[in-house]
C-alpha cells in the first residue's frame, strides 16, 4: 500500500478531518465521552476546548494544527 487507502466506511477525525488511525487492519479512533471520534486524545481534547469557548462566548481563532 503506497498512500491510497481507501476504507469503506472508514471515518475521519471529526476535529482535523484525518483518517481515523488504523492499527492492523483495525480502526483504533480516541473516542471521546461524548460519542465522537478522534485520531487522536489531543484532537478530543481541543476539540473539547473549542465547545467549551464557544458556549462561554469566546471563539479563539487560534486553531492550532500538530503534526
Ligand atoms: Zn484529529
């Protein structure tokens, strides 16, 4: 496999839009408490954060993107 994957049915992290990390053939996603699926516990978290600020009133509009 070089690159194209292509999962039937396969999601992406609701917060960066990445695929959903797969380990051994396995969709392994963070999931959140809240039923959502992340690539990562990070993406959960600042996901969270951003829900967070936005019910308090303040929308940062630093998104920061880690690679
Ligand atoms: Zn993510």
């Amino acid at each position: 496999m070089s690159g194209r994957v292509t999962h039937s049915g396969a999601a992406n992290c609701v917060f960066c839009r990445k695929p959903l990390p797969v380990v051994n053939g396995r969709l392994q996603p963070w999931r959140a408490s809240n039923g959502l699926f992340f690539c990562n516990e990070f993406c959960a978290d600042d996901a969270e954060e951003l829900n967070f600020r936005n019910r308090v009133g303040r929308v940062g509009s630093a998104i920061k993107l880690s690679t």
